[in-house]
C-alpha cells in the first residue's frame, strides 16, 4: 500500500522524488516497455542521506536521467555523494551513473558499488548497450557511460554514512548474475533491485530457480518496507514478495508442462502463466520475452 509522503520536485523538468522519511528519498520510473516507450526513465532510483553523505541507489537509463536525480539530490541535502550503488547490470539502472563524476577537482569523489561481477557484465555488454541507447533515446542518449564499480561486492558488506549503515548483499544467479540488495539500517529499508517488480510483469534474465529461491531468502530479512526495481513502495513486502513468486512459479510450471507435452516455445509464449495475466502491467510483451528466455534452458534440465 503507497504511503501517503511530502514530494520534492524539480521544478524545471517535473522530476517528482518522494520523501519516505528519515532520509529516504524514491524517484519512481514509468512504467513503459524498452520496444514502445523507452526513454530512460523506466527504474525506481534512490537516494539515502546520512550525517557523512549521500549514497545513491541505481541512477538510470541516461546521462539526462542522472543528472535530472543529481539536481534532485542538491535541492534536498549539500552533503556530498559518497556512494552510487547499481543493484545490476540492466540499462535502465546504469546510465545515469557517468552523472556522478566528480565535476570539479575539489568535489568528493564517489565510490561506485556493484557486484563482484558488475565490471564484467558492463565491459560485456557495453557495445550492445551503446546501440540500444541510441536506437531509444536518439540525442537523449549523449554522454550515457559505462561507469565501471570501484567498489565489487563478494560477501556481505557495510557501508558507513554516518548515522546510518547501508547493508549491501550480493546473490548468485538470480534476475541477472550480478543482483545485490541494499538494507538502510537506520529505518530498517531494503532495496532490491530488479528481485522484485510490484505491478509490472517481472523480467527475467538470469536463473528463475535461482530467483525464486532469493525471493524466499528476501522474505526472511528483518525490514520494516521495501522499495521494488519497479513499481509503488511498500509496507506490505512479504505479500508483494509472494505475488512475484506465484507469477515466476506459473511460467516455470507451465513451460515445463508445454516441454513435456512436446509443444512449441511458439506456442508456450501463448499460454504460460495465462492465469497471471490482469494482474500485472505489460503482461503480453513482458511474459512473450520471459517464455523466449526461459523455454530453450528448461529444455534440456
């Protein structure tokens, strides 16, 4: 359930962040699919505020995204950017990162915060990256770098900001191979990345397996609200938690029954997890791509 918050915006371009208190701040991304209305824009991206500094939590599809959520930062708090924290490697969250760049040689320069195989993935999909980014975004697309982590998590870690710790978590194979979550300590906040959509059809990328198994180690976490990599913030976290898994639970039963029953990926893409259909967002396009994915690797398990 959205809870009712005090909204910043910048005047000038109309970039609502909402305020969840304590020094919490969520800037939610629309809700629109890469092929009919990508315009970088698409992600929750977040920003934390401690006695030390401010870290970042995703930072966007664009350089003109990032720096729409930098001027945001400025108009809330002058204490400096210590932290930009990319909860994978998607796009839609990674782009807005060369925003962040010291722009002066006296600015505190960020560390930025991935997981141990984040460097890779970039490096990996840089090219293909590129080209999508001009394909969408056309001029929206200038000055959207690949931004590398100098900071790689392997284990559990802490990040100091002062009052307040960010726990960040990294996980194995799951919505990508390289997902890691971000616990607020002092309001006992978890980020999660793309691990959950609210509203909008999950995608899928990387294990379903893997992903439903994340999501029963998730519900264990000891936090009081969640901010999605998609969709409204919530209270109600253990619920949005389980509609995710009863959606990803569908599309692996069912594919696996078209597998069995010799049908087509074709034909799979039609029906799998039907029953899922009114109660997420983009479902049509959304579901055809995540059957796609996962139909040739549940094959041959």
């Amino acid at each position: 359930m959205m809870l009712a918050c005090a909204h910043a915006q910048t005047a000038q371009n109309d970039f609502a962040i909402e305020s969840l208190g304590n020094g919490i701040y969520v800037h939610h991304g629309q809700h629109l699919d890469i092929d009919t209305g990508y315009q970088g824009d698409i992600c929750n991206i977040s920003f934390v505020v401690g006695s030390k500094g401010v870290a970042v939590i995703d930072t966007g599809g664009s350089f003109k995204t990032g720096n729409n959520l930098r001027d945001a930062i400025k108009k809330v708090t002058d204490k400096p950017i210590l932290y930009v924290i990319n909860t994978h490697v998607h796009p839609d969250h990674i782009f807005g990162n060369a925003a962040f760049l010291p722009r002066s040689p006296d600015e505190v320069k960020a560390q930025f915060v991935g997981h141990e195989k984040l460097a890779t993935a970039m490096q990996l999909r840089k090219e293909a990256y590129d080209k999508l980014n001009v394909k969408y975004m056309g001029n929206d697309a200038k000055g959207s770098e690949i931004v590398l982590p100098t900071i790689m998590i392997k284990e559990p870690t802490d990040l100091d900001l002062g009052d307040r710790k960010l726990i960040i978590t990294p996980y194995p194979n799951a919505h990508t191979n390289t997902d890691i979550s971000v616990i607020d300590s002092k309001t006992s906040t978890l980020f999660t990345g793309d691990l959950l959509f609210i509203e909008r059809t999950p995608v899928l990328e990387g294990d379903i397996k893997g992903l439903i198994t994340v999501i029963d180690t998730l519900k264990t976490y000891p936090v009081k609200q969640v901010v999605p990599g998609h969709g409204p913030f919530t209270k109600d976290w253990v619920t949005a938690l389980n509609n995710e898994q009863h959606y990803l639970n569908a599309v692996l039963t069912d594919i696996r029954a078209n597998i069995k029953a010799g049908k087509s990926m074709t034909e799979a893409m039609d029906t799998a997890a039907a029953g899922e259909k009114d109660k997420w967002l983009l479902f049509d396009i959304a579901n055809r791509r995540n059957v796609n994915i996962l139909y040739p690797a549940l094959e041959f398990e």
